[in-house]
C-alpha cells in the first residue's frame, strides 16, 4: 500500500486564485512529520513546510499552509494569491519516527503538477 | 542549498560499465542520502548514510551501493550500469531524522545506452 498518496496528477488554477494540493498518508505510527517540496522546471528540490504529527495548530510559511486533518491523515498544502512561478511540481513526504524499516527516513508521494494560469 | 554539490550533473554512459556520483556537502550534516527520480514514481530511496562508514539500505538499492567516508561525502556506485538505471539522482542531507527536511543537491541526469 502506498504511504503517500496524492490524488491530481495535473491541475490549474488561475493566477492570484487560492489552490489545493492533496495529499494522504497512511502509517499506524504515532509520531510522523509531514513535508512538503517544491520542484520547478528547472529541477531543483525546495522545501516549503512541515507538520508535525503532535503540533497543535496547522503549519504555515507565507503564502503556503498545510491543512492538516489527524483524523483523516490528510496534510493538504493550500497555496494563497497564486504567481505564475508556482507552476512547478509539488512533492508530499512523510518521515515515521517509530515504525517500519522506513523509520526516520522521507517517503515521498508521485506528485501534482500545478500550471497557474495568467 | 546547505552547500551541496553533486557531479557530474549530466553523465552518459553504456549498458554494463561502472558508474560512480558524487555528492558533497559543506554543512557538516550527519545524514546523507540519495534519491532517484522517475516519471510517474516520484522520488525512491535508494541508499542513506547516519555517520562516517555507516550506510544502509533504502527502498530501491538493487545494483547500487555506497561509501561514506569522509563527512562530506558520499559516493554511489553503479557496478554495471543497465538501461533500467537512467534516471535523474538526488542527493540530500539532513541535520537530524526527527523534524528537519531534506536539503538536497541540483540533481545527476544519467542515460544508461
């Protein structure tokens, strides 16, 4: 079964419109972390935002938050006002602290491109 | 990002040859890793390191092996190339495996022809 589940292969949203990222995890560990990464056309990995499994209040870092529902073991990623240069592809990974042969390690999901529409 | 540097970037090679990357960093980060990145299958552990000579296995480490023997870098080595192993390869750091992210390298595209 997969870890990380991300749902849209592809979306667009208009620019300065809000948009959704989904993303599902599935672990029976108590402690885990969720992470979110940016990579645009030009390759490189950029870390936007983690969650924490036991933090309190959803994460957020400028224009990015991460709408995390425990319950639900989903973290979507919200990004506010979009710019043309969100397009790119984004990344959701979980780190399990306790279970698994994965322990400590980034499990990543397959990605959702995102194209902003001017 | 975190002073990594990966070589070479591009790299074509023929089925069956020896193939070695390069990783290095200059942040004195404890754990290393390596990555590839597929279309279609997103990014897939290959190998990790937690400490100088200490590696271990990742979800995807079938023709691949690594050495770590310095802090600062970290070698994977592609004993006999196949055309199975094109790929574009990331290497990452991280300071801890609790809540820090990875910090990773601009990428290694390698065709195996």
């Amino acid at each position: 079964a997969q870890k990380i589940t991300q749902t849209q292969p592809g979306m667009f949203v208009q620019e300065k419109e809000a948009v959704t990222l989904d993303c599902t995890y599935d672990t029976s560990d108590p402690s885990y972390g969720l992470f979110w990464y940016k990579q645009p056309s030009s390759g490189e990995m950029i870390f936007l935002i983690y969650q924490g499994s036991y933090d309190q209040q959803n994460a957020t870092e400028g224009r990015y938050s991460l709408n995390f529902q425990k319950a639900r073991k989903s973290a979507n990623l919200v990004i506010s006002a979009s710019q043309l240069g969100d397009s790119a592809m984004y990344f959701c990974a979980m780190r399990e602290m306790n279970y698994g042969g994965s322990q400590g390690n980034l499990i990543f999901g397959k990605g959702t491109k995102l194209s902003v529409k001017p | 990002d975190a002073g990594i540097t990966q070589s070479p970037r591009h790299k074509v090679t023929e089925t069956g040859t020896p193939v070695t990357l390069r990783c290095h960093q200059t942040e004195n980060h404890r754990y290393m890793y390596w990555y590839r990145q597929d279309p279609g299958h997103g990014l897939r552990l290959i190998h990790y390191s937690y400490g100088v000579k200490d590696t271990d296995k990742g979800e995807v480490s079938d023709g691949y092996s690594v050495s770590r023997s310095k802090t600062e870098d970290f070698l994977l080595t592609l004993e006999s190339a196949t055309s199975s192993q094109t790929s574009v390869y990331f290497c990452a750091t991280a300071v801890d495996r609790v809540n820090s992210p990875l910090h990773f390298g601009n990428g290694t595209r390698l065709t195996v022809t």
